[in-house]
C-alpha cells in the first residue's frame, strides 16, 4: 500500500496524510509522524513572534497535528525528524531568535530570511547544536552586530547567505531610502572574516552583502583561496573591502559567481579571472580597479554578467566579439574604455543590457548595424557629449525600438533634450541624472504611453511639467529633483490624469504656483515629497491615503 501512495499525485498524498492525522489507527502504514520534541520546540518557537505585528500568524502549528505538515516545516521521511525549516519571507516579527530552535538539532536547511528579529543579536550560542545544517539563510532579518564565531563551527555548511542590506540596481529603493548612507547592520570584526570561514570548508555559496568586514578588509581574497577553494558563489557588494585582489583568489577554479562591487578594491582586475572557466557573472562595479582589463575575459565562454563599470582609471578594449557568445550584461559606464563600436555588439545576440561611457564610442555609427541590435532592451549612457558638431552622434537611440529602458547620465549639452527621446515608443522606463540640456523637456515625451518609471534628477535644465506628461497613464513613479536651472514653473493638473502612480517626487526643482488639487485624485499614491519648492496652498481632501508625505502641511 505504502508503494501504491508514493505513485499518487502528491495534493492525494497530503490529503491521505491530513486524515490520517486525525486517527490513529494507520498507524505505521505511512511515513511516521513529528518527532514530539521538535513539535514542542516549534511551538515554543511560534510563541515567540508577535503575531499583533506579523503579517502571518502561522496558523496550520497547531499542537496536537502532526508538526511535518505545518507550513514551512518539512521532516526526514523516516524518523519524523524535522530537516527544514524555510520560514522566508512570512512576514514574522520577534524581539530575538528563540532558543528553542536549537533543540532541532536535525536541522539540514534552515531559512529565516525577511522576517524582522527586532534588530537583535544572532545568538551567540546554540547554533552549535545544529551540527548537520548544510543551508543557513538568515539574510535581511533585521539582525545587527557582530556576526558570532557559533556560525563559523558549522563545519557541514554548503550555502551560507547573512547579506543584510539590499541594493536594487537604479531602482525605486534606492531613491526611497538612500541605502547608502544607511550603517551597516552586521560586522564582522572579533571574530574576523578569516575565523569565521576557516572551518568552512564545504562552503559552495557565500553571501554576505551588506556585512562590514572593514578590518582585515586587505585579506579577503588570500583567506578565500586559503579556506573556501570550492566556492561556486561568491557575494560581498558594500563589505568595505579594500587592497588589491590577491593572487591566492586564484585557487578558487569552480567559481561561478564573483560579486564584489561597491567597496574599495584597489590594483589591478586579475589574468587569473580568465581561467575561470564557470565564470557566469563578474561583477566589479564601484570600485577603485585601475590599469589594463584582461581581454581574455571577454571570451569565457559561460560569461553572462560582465559589469566593471564605475572604475574611472580602469582601461582596455573592446574586442571584436565571436557570433554565439552568451554575454547578456556587459556594463563599461564611467570607465576609460576605448574603441567601443557597436557593430561589435552585433554578434552578442544574448546582449540585453548594454551600458557604454559616451567618451569611448569614437566611430560614426554604423547605421547599417542599428537593426540588428534589437536584441538590446536596456542602455545605460554615460559621459555623453550631445554638443559635439555631429549632435546627432547619438541619434542612433532613437531607433532602438527594442530599448524597454534608458539611463543617460552625466551629459554635456548645449541643446534641449533631444527629440528622438520620444521615438522609443516601448520604453518603461527612462532615467536622466547630471544632465545639462536647455529649455524643457520636449513635448514628444508624452508618446512614452507605455513608460511607468520616469526619473529626472540633478539635472540643470528646466524640467517643466508639460500637459503633455498627463499621457503617460502608466507611470507607477515620477520623480523630478534637484535641478539646479530652477525656472520648473507650475505644476500641471494633468498630472491628475496618473491614476497609477505610487510614488511622486517633485522636490528642490522651484516648482511655482498652486498645487494642483486633481492629486486630490491619483488613488494608487503612497509616498508624495514636494518638498523645497515654491509651491501655495494644500491639498483639499485627498482621497488618498498616504504612507509618507514630505510635504511641508501640504495636506489639509
Ligand atoms: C510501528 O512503529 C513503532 C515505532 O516506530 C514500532 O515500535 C512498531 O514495531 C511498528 N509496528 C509495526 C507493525 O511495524
Ligand atoms: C530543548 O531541549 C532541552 C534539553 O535538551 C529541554 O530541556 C528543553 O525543554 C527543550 N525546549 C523545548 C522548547 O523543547
Ligand atoms: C536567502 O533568502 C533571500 C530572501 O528570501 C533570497 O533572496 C536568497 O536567494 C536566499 N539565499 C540563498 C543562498 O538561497
Ligand atoms: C575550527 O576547528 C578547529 C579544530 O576542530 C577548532 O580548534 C577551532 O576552534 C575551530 N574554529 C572555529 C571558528 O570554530
Ligand atoms: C562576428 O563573428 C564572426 C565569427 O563568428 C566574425 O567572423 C566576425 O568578424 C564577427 N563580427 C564582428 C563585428 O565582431
Ligand atoms: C562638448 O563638445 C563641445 C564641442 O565639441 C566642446 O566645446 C565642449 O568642451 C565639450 N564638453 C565636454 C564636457 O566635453
Ligand atoms: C522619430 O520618428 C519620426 C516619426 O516616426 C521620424 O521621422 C524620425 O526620423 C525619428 N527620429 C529618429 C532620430 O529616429
Ligand atoms: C509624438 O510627439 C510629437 C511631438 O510632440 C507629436 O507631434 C505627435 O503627435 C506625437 N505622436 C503621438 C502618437 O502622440
Ligand atoms: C476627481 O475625480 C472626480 C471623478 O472622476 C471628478 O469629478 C473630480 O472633478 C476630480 N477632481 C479633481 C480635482 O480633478
């Protein structure tokens, strides 16, 4: 009988095992139930969270029902042990990790991810207890302090992931809380990064973003090659890391994965990264990486990410690349590249995300080429001088109508911004920082109807709110900031017309005049800054409710 269970779809399965909970007369018939004192150890874990500020109150842990079917919970098939406990992402909320954990000693995989332990310490001992765990995720947690050396007595670890901050590339979190000028939450000074990996040794994953290893920041790459050879993934972005990268990096041949951007790495990108032969992403921005880039890496055959962008004294070229290579990200903003032409990306038929200094692009381009690089859907442009004679050097942009996405920065004009903005009729989303056009956005902007994130920030030109951006009836965000001209004028009431928009920053851009009561309407806002402009009057009766609002008793 059991065999003919195990050929059932498994909803039957779980159904045939929810009755045999509730009687016992089965008994042995199938897998035996929840060892009793995990089932005690789970409740007492459940006790712990206040369930007044969670937003899952964990309902099938129930005493008296079988604990291997409570959600999150699953048990060896044989002895009833309980092996995993993924709790990711519930929403749970406690003022410190229950002790009582440590009693399911079992543990294989453990996962508390984004859930929010007050800002309390990782317990400083019991951990110990969990002597089997081969994946512990206790990232975004809201943890703080320092790492304890418990964690680094986990000799069967395989997957290892403590990052606690987050950083979503040119997306809505950073402009919503500057993550950057946020502490770190977690450090790792006494014990240092080299205590805790050196009993690591099975160690495949490790993800510590976030984590501030600011001392011992130099040995990083000797302590990897030492103790964790057999890494596949490694992620340190934002630890603080500095010094060059030392040659015993080398040792590790199976790594996939290399994520070291945002820190302080100095000296050169190691030739050894081009005997990586699993190599999938590398990614060094925001760095201080400087000299000549192996151009060995360019041909690695599994390379999807390449991202060394924001290494300003970092130099190479672009090679000519072979048809069937599987870059997918390559990103050389604000580095000194040179000799970039884009019939080169031609061949990179997987290339999707493009990013390119505007300074290295030194040919015409080729508009023979231009159709077949609509494989690109974003293109990031730095560095762009749009005064030169040939201002339509980057006209080219305009005819790419595969770009879904348009991050220019960092531009040089002596011209408005140009039309042909309004030609990419797919974009969702269009991002201008540090740009100096004159006069105001043009009007063909309202063509972007599919657009739903539009920012422009630090910029010097008059960033007027035409009627026109009433047509963008798909914006979820909109935010115009700090531009320096400060001749913006009045806020249209078209922009009443964005019945989807979220977030909407209008700040520090001498905005003038009444504001607009048909805001009053926009019933999807939740976060409005109007801040530092010169704008009269209030709101009269929004409709709206609010989660956050800089705007000066704007509200009535
Ligand atoms: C049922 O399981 C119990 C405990 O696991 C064991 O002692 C008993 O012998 C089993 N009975 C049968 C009929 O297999
Ligand atoms: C955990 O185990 C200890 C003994 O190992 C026991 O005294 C304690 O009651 C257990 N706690 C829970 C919640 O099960
Ligand atoms: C850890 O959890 C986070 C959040 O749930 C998830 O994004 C991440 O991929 C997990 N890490 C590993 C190594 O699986
Ligand atoms: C690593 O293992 C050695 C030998 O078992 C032990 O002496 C040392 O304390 C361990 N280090 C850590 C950080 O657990
Ligand atoms: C594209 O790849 C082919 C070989 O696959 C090569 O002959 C050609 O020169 C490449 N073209 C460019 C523009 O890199
Ligand atoms: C841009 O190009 C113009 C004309 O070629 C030149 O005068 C100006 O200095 C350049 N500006 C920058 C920032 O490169
Ligand atoms: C933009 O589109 C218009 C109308 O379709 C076309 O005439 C013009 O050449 C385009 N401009 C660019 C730069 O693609
Ligand atoms: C696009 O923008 C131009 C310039 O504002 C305008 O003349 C044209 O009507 C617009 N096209 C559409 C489809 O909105
Ligand atoms: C808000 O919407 C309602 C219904 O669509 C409309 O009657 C009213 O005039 C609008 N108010 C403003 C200030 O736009």
């Amino acid at each position: 009988m059991a065999r003919a269970t195990y050929l059932l779809p498994l909803f039957v399965v779980l159904i045939h095992l929810r009755s045999l909970a509730s009687s016992t007369s089965y008994g042995n018939l199938t897998a035996p139930s929840c060892h009793p004192d995990h089932a005690a150890a789970l409740l007492q874990l459940k006790q712990s969270f206040l369930f007044d500020y969670s937003t899952n109150t964990l309902p099938s842990w129930e005493a008296a029902t079988d604990c291997c079917l409570w959600e999150g919970v699953g048990c060896d098939s044989v002895s009833g042990q309980v092996t995993v406990l993924d709790l990711s992402g519930r929403g749970l909320y406690s003022y410190s990790l229950d002790r009582a954990l440590f009693n399911l000693t079992s543990l294989q995989r453990l996962d508390l991810s984004k859930n929010d332990f007050g800002g309390s310490c990782i317990p400083a001992a019991g951990f110990e207890r969990l002597s089997v765990l081969t994946h512990l995720n206790l990232s975004y947690s809201g943890f703080y302090g320092q790492i304890p050396i418990v964690i680094g007595k986990l000799s069967s670890l395989i997957s290892l992931d403590i990052s606690s901050i987050h950083y979503i590339d040119g997306g809505e979190i950073d402009t919503l809380y500057n993550v950057f000028d946020s502490y770190s939450l977690l450090v790792l000074q006494e014990p240092s990064f080299e205590t805790l990996v050196s009993n690591l040794t099975n160690l495949r994953e490790l993800y510590l973003d976030g984590v501030d290893i600011a001392s011992g920041g130099e040995d990083w790459a000797r302590t990897l090659g030492k103790y964790v050879p057999h890494l596949q993934v490694l992620s340190m972005a934002y630890c603080r890391l500095v010094g060059p990268i030392h040659y015993s990096m080398s040792l590790l041949r199976s790594i996939e994965v290399i994520n070291l951007k945002l820190n302080g790495i100095s000296g050169v990108v190691p030739e050894f990264f081009a005997d990586f032969l699993n190599l999938r992403v590398l990614q060094l921005s925001f760095n201080n990486l400087r000299g000549s880039f192996p151009p060995k890496i360019f041909q690695l055959k599994n390379l999807g990410v390449l991202d060394v962008s924001n290494n300003e004294q970092l130099s190479g070229n672009v090679p000519k690349f072979l048809y069937g290579s599987s870059l997918e990200t390559l990103n050389l903003q604000d580095t000194l590249f040179s000799g970039v032409t884009l019939s080169y990306f031609v061949n990179l038929t997987s290339l999707t995300d493009l990013g390119i200094d505007g300074r290295s692009i030194f040919t015409e381009p080729p508009y023979f080429f231009i159709n077949k690089l609509n494989h690109i859907s974003t293109l990031r442009l730095s560095s762009i001088n749009f005064s030169w004679e040939v201002g339509s050097k980057f006209s080219w942009i305009g005819d790419l109508q595969s770009l879904t996405t348009l991050k220019l920065s960092d531009c040089y004009s002596t011209k408005t911004m140009p039309s042909w903005i309004g030609n990419l009729t797919n974009l969702r989303s269009l991002d201008i920082r540090y740009c100096d056009f004159i006069g105001p956005i043009p009007h063909s902007i309202g063509n972007l109807t599919t657009l739903e994130y539009l920012a422009i920030s630090d910029c010097a030109f008059s960033v007027q709110l035409l009627s026109s951006v009433g047509n963008l009836r798909n914006l979820r965000f909109l935010q115009i900031s700090y531009d320096y001209h400060g001749l913006s004028g009045p806020i249209t009431p078209a922009i009443g017309h964005l019945n989807k928009l979220a977030v909407l920053i209008l700040r520090d851009c001498s905005f003038s005049g009444r504001i607009p009561n048909t805001i009053a309407n926009m019933t999807k806002l939740i976060f409005l800054d109007l801040s530092q402009n010169d704008l009269v009057g209030k709101i009269q009766n929004p409709t709206i409710t609010l989660y956050l609002i800089i705007c000066e008793l704007c509200i009535k």
